[in-house]
C-alpha cells in the first residue's frame, strides 16, 4: 500500500469509511517511525525513560493506592491533575465530568488534536484494600494492571517528551479519565467527545488500556444494557389466584431470549445477568426485574439482537396479559437502558492502525489485533480514527482481587519507549 | 339435630371424625347464643364497644405502623403484649416462639381451654412504608386489613368483656401469635399447639383472620411451598457465552409452570412469589432462585400439582444441559420444601361451626363457609375443632401495597360485637 502521496492516503481513508479530516503527516508510516527513532531526541527521551524507571514504580503504587471506585474517582483524579501539572502540561484542569487533563502544544497548534486516555477509574467498590503487595516485580493489588498502570505509564511518556524537547505536530491531550468500568458506562470518553471543550478538535485517538505491548485493538465490541422491570397488581397468591403474574411474563421473556440464535462470527452474545423480585411466596409480585447483556463484535448484529429481545418482552407481556385476568391492572414492562457501549471499528488500512502496527515491529513485537470493550469505542464509532494499546506487562487477573502486573525493569521501560513512539508518530513530528 | 344431650353431641363429634375432648357447654348452640345476647353483662359490653370505637381506630393506625414483617414481629409483639395486660389479662407474657398471649379465666379454670389467635405478622418485608393513610373511613396501608383489624378487634373484645365483668366457663387464651404468613409457615400456633404450655389444655380454637364477619373458615386449604435453587459453573456474559445459565433454566421452569391447568373446584393454585439472583449483569449467574406456592382445598389435587411442578423444574434443568455448553459444569436444581401447611377440616356438624353460625344468624348475617389456609389449619390436622372467624370489612387487596380496611363505624362496632360473642359461646357462660 502507497502511503506516501496525501492524495492516495485521503482515498484510503474515504474506502475506509472513516472520518480523515485531521489525520496529520504521522499517518506517514513507516517510514516515520524510523526517523523519530534515529534521532538525537528519541535517544535523550530513551535514556530519559531509563532512569524515570524507579519513579515509574513508585507512582504506579501511589497511585494505585488513592481508592477510585466506579463514579468516585474524585480523589485520584485530584492526584492525578497534579501529577499532568508537574509533568509539564499546560491547560492542567479537572473537567465537569471529572476528567483529568492537561495539553502538550504542538508546532501546529489550535489545529486537529490526538488525544491519549488511560482511565483512572477501577471496577472495585469502595472499601476494596487497594494497597499493593510486593513480591520482587510482581506487584499485586486491586486494579494494578487495569488500569494504575496505564496512567503511571502516561506519566513517563509526557515526562521524557517534556526531557527531550521532543516537539509534535499536533497539540496532544493526555487524559486519566473516568468512567471506563461498569457500570460508569464510557461516561468519561462519552463527555470528552461529546461535549468537552475539545470535542471538534479530537482527530486521533489512542487510549491506553490494554495488556502487552503487541495489542492493538482496532475494534470496539458493542454492548446494550438493560434492567427490565415487569409491574403488575400483584395480589395474594390464593385470593387473587387468576391474576396476571410479573414473574410469569418475566419467565416467558427470559425462555425466549435463551432460545435466540446468535453468530458465532461476528461474535455476538447475549446474558441474563441477575434477577430479583417479588415479596413474600404467598404473593403475586406487583415487580419483578431483571439485568440483560449483549454485545456484539458487529454494529449490525447487535441492533439485531436488540431488537428481537425488545420484540419478545412484548411478546411475553402480551401473552401474560392474554391469558391470565386483568381485572386488577395488566402487566407491563419497562426495559431500561442500563449501558450503551457503542460498537465501532478502525479498518486495518487506516493510518493510525499502520502506523501502529510500524511502531510494534519496528520494536521486534508481533501485532496481536482484537476487538474490545474501551474507551476507543466512542471514538470509533463517532469515526475517528483510533486504537487502544498497551500498558506493558505481563500481567493477569484484572478485575479479581488477585490482580497483578510485573514491572521488571527492561520491559517496563521498554512498554514506556513503545507508547511514546505511537503518539509521537500518530501526533506528527515535523 | 339435637344438640341438648351430652350423649349425643359426643356421638355427632365421633362420627365427624373430631376430637371430642374438651367441647364445653359451650357448644350448646343455638340457645346459649340467644341467652347471651339477652343478658345484662351483653347489654354493657355492647355499650362497651361502642364507647370503645375511636380508641379501636386509633390502635388500629397504631400497630398498623409498628412494622411486623416475616420473622421480625418482635416490636409489634413487645407493643402488643402490653396491651393484652392494659386489657386486662392474666399471665401475661411472649413466649419462646415469640407469641404475644395472655389468659382470662374461666369459672372451670385449669381445665380444658379455648385459644383464640390474631396473628400479628404481615407479609412485607422490612423497610416498607407502613403509615396508615386515611380518607374518611377508609385506611389504606399494607397490612391494615390482614391482620392489624384482628389484633385490634380482639383487643375491643377483651376490654369489653372486663368492663362488664363477663364470665365464661373455660379459660380462653388470647394469642397475638407470630409466623402465620409466608414463610413463618405457621410457626406461631405450631409452636403454641405442638409445644406451647397450654397445648395438652387447647381443645377448641378459633382465629380472628377472615374478613366480614359472615364469613367462617371450617377448612384449611393446604399449602406446599419450596425454594428452587438453580446453581450452575457462572462465568464471564461475553468471555465464555455459551455455558449453561442457571437463569435459564429458572426462566423455563416459570414458563412452562404458568401453564400448568388446575381445577375452579375444588380450588387449587400456584404462584412464583419471588425470584432473586445473580450479581452483575455481565456475569452469568452462579445461583438464582425462586418462591414457589401451590394451595388446594383437596390433598387430591394438591399431590397433582406438586408432582407436576418437580417434573418440569427437572424438565427445564434437562433442557438447559441439552442446549448450552455443560464444560464447566452443569446445572443443577434443589427445590428445597419451606413450607408444609397441613390440609384439615371441621365439619359443617361440629358444635363450634354450629356455635359460629348461630351468632352470625343471630345479628342477622349470612353464613359463609369457605375453605382457606390460616392458623386453624394446624389446630384441624390436630383433630382440635376450630374455625377462623372475620375481623370485619369491608376491605381488600391484601398482600399488596394498596391494601385498604373501612372502619366504617356501625359495621366496625358490629364486628367487634360478632367475635365477642362466638367467642363468648364457644367458650361457654355458665
């Protein structure tokens, strides 16, 4: 593939179906790379990097050890802000969604923007012992790898560009932000592209979440959440016997949803994930409810799933309505959207994807692409063009109490080197 | 049917089957109903409750909002027992089981014995808004009807009879007894009948537990109750989709138990009370559960129906395991029984259903029989002849959130004045 002429670039982005506008001379691939990697500030930033190591280390405890508890990020962001302040960012705030973030101009700024996230928020409640427990360079604590150890690698990245006065072409905005996790539902990355102040500047996008540093992920796996709730008159289970039952209409939706087929290719799943309801045994329940999943690799298949489970909560309540008595009020339901990750995807051919990939290989990795639930689903599905890369490791158990993320020396530093040199490459380096 | 013989009363009671023990002049209906009523000591109690009205009411509202959920009737029971020794009652106390009793004595004092029990639990559970909203005589609150109308009806019972110094012949024993809905599973009066004190000395027994005061329960439906536990491996909703869902298997048991055909009459019936499982909605579940009820007024069909129902918790276990992944273990079902209410009757010829009939006649009612599931039930299996009678109306919607009572004051006064005297009469006046 020619890359070197804009004209074709552009055509290729426009086959692609992907938003082009923005996308800098860093889509200049690979040859780039080689030229950000042979010079005198790639070696300053290089060594710069080597002996950040020790403080890399220390941040990444510190940080892990300020709770961040879906939706009460609050006191790490506050760390976190000040932390983008000392690194050497200007325009350090906290925005309204609680966001932390800060700007490195480049030499054309004002103009089309790469942002970087890495979120600061964890799946673990509050109360979770979040202190880490050392054994050599494993270190283990809650949400050490996912994901304390993608902002305490953001950190050194912004430090040894800020060391070696490694200038980009386009203004980059580093970003610990909230709401990845759970139920916070993308709330940071939704705010930032949605509605912050550099909403029509964000060009690029790269969030830093995934594991070692061969994984690309280009693609944003969909997901639609529900919490269904099925009301009734409810009544006593022998005197009003006849009655139109909630938890009937609720079975009959849950039989039905189990019979549903799904792809395999694009994978495409579906989940009732909890139910609760009702009051005593001797009662009809007047509410019953219940938490649903789907996802889906492809846009298409997730609207189709979607809307056959819509179609059979009808379904059940109808038939629920049908043949039991209504004299007392029907049955009805209330599916809820709980969750709205967006589905979306980076073609292999787009520039941020190549230049990627050039950055990996030019490391002596092996690109490993995926498809995922992050931060660069919004991004995506908005189209632009955007990945999500790794955080370094190895590491495992994310999500369980258990997790851990080793932090030998080589590697580490190595994970730090290879994040810098995507952004430096997707930003652009005159 | 002659009723003036001892010989002959015994014989009617042995060819119904009931134990004869204890049957006191009593049940020398219907000219003992008669001579009550005619009496002066009838003549002040009646002028008793009359005056007795706005405090009836005002406890009425008052227990109603002392929360007595299943298992939890300790507050209301503390409250209640101190109003049974206000009224005026001997040997006054909560017993092991949590029963709020008190005794009246009789001129045969020590010997056989009449109980009479209110329960006092209701079915909702902690934390649900018990205050009592009014307009005009119509009270609306969960709980005001079923029971919180029998304990305070009871209590109007018991001042009148002190105030007019009216003596019966047996002991009666006043109960404001604990566990008769849902899973109390009639503890209160099996522990009262079964272990209680006074268990070798209760030969008959009456329940203030139906509505108006025609209405006379000589039968108790019985009740089959389980809890359904379906557990399965569980697992990650996208990660490992394809495993078996114990929630399925649950949602098809449901369905297919809705559909089940039962019998108008004698009346049989089913419910699904509550369900409840799962933690997360992008988990497959390790465990969900549900509340089964199945009631008839025959032993016949309730066999029916509750072998019908473990055919299809083992059906829709089955299909589960057919057509989901079973590598990380299968599901698996426990229907685990929680209640057991015994089937039991008194027949239409006994003296306390022919005592009660009388008294209903004689202030001009109907008669109503009806076969229910109460605190008899216990008392009936025993062979102890009992009947539950109304604690007045009108009313409705009991077990739901908008159940109401109109304390309506002739109908309310009449109640009182109606339990007073079934009670007077089964327990004999010298």
């Amino acid at each position: 593939m020619t890359r070197s002429m804009p004209g074709s670039r552009v055509l290729a982005l426009v086959l692609a179906g992907v938003v082009a506008a923005g996308v800098a001379p860093a889509a200049q691939a690979p040859d780039p790379v080689q030229r950000i990697r042979a010079s005198a500030q790639y070696a300053q930033a290089s060594t710069f990097i080597e002996a950040d190591y020790d403080r890399f280390v220390r941040e990444l405890v510190a940080l892990n050890e300020i709770p961040a508890p879906p939706f009460k990020e609050q006191a790490r962001a506050k760390a976190y802000v000040e932390m983008l302040r000392d690194a050497g960012l200007s325009d350090v705030e906290i925005d309204a969604e609680g966001n932390a973030m800060g700007v490195r101009k480049g030499t054309a700024t004002g103009g089309p923007m790469l942002a970087v996230l890495a979120h600061i928020d964890t799946v673990f409640p509050e109360g979770t012992d979040v202190k880490v427990k050392r054994q050599g360079t494993r270190l283990a604590a809650p949400g050490i790898g996912d994901n304390t150890r993608g902002i305490a690698l953001m950190l050194s990245v912004i430090r040894a560009l800020q060391a070696a006065k490694f200038q980009t072409t386009s203004d980059v905005l580093f970003v610990g932000n909230v709401g990845e996790e759970g139920e916070g539902d993308l709330r940071g990355v939704k705010y930032i592209l949605r509605q912050g102040k550099y909403k029509d500047r964000i060009k690029q996008f790269i969030a830093i979440d995934g594991g070692e540093q061969g994984n690309i992920t280009r693609g944003g796996v969909g997901s639609l959440r529900y919490r269904v709730t099925f009301k009734g008159p409810g009544g006593h289970s022998y005197g009003a016997f006849g009655l139109v039952n909630p938890a009937y209409a609720m079975g009959s939706a849950i039989a039905r949803f189990s019979r549903i087929t799904v792809p395999i290719t694009p994978k495409t799943t579906f989940n009732v994930g909890a139910v609760r309801g009702g009051t005593s045994v001797n009662s009809i329940p007047a509410e019953v409810s219940m938490d649903i999943d789907m996802r889906s690799e492809s846009c298409a298949e997730l609207k189709k799933v979607n809307e056959a489970f819509l179609a059979i909560v009808q379904q059940a309540v109808d038939e629920e309505n049908g043949v039991r008595s209504t004299r007392e009020g029907k049955i009805a339901a209330d599916p809820k959207l709980i969750g709205d990750r967006p589905c979306g995807e980076t073609l292999p051919s787009a520039p941020i994807v190549q230049t990627t990939t050039a950055v990996v290989k030019a490391f002596g990795l092996t690109p490993n692409y995926s498809i995922s639930s992050t931060d660069s689903n919004v991004a995506m599905n908005m189209g632009i063009p955007a990945v999500t890369i790794g955080r370094g490791g190895p590491g495992g158990r994310a999500h369980a109490p258990d997790e851990w993320t080793d932090v030998e020396r080589k590697g580490s530093v190595e994970a730090v080197k290879v994040a810098m040199t995507v952004i430096l490459a997707v930003a652009g380096v005159p």
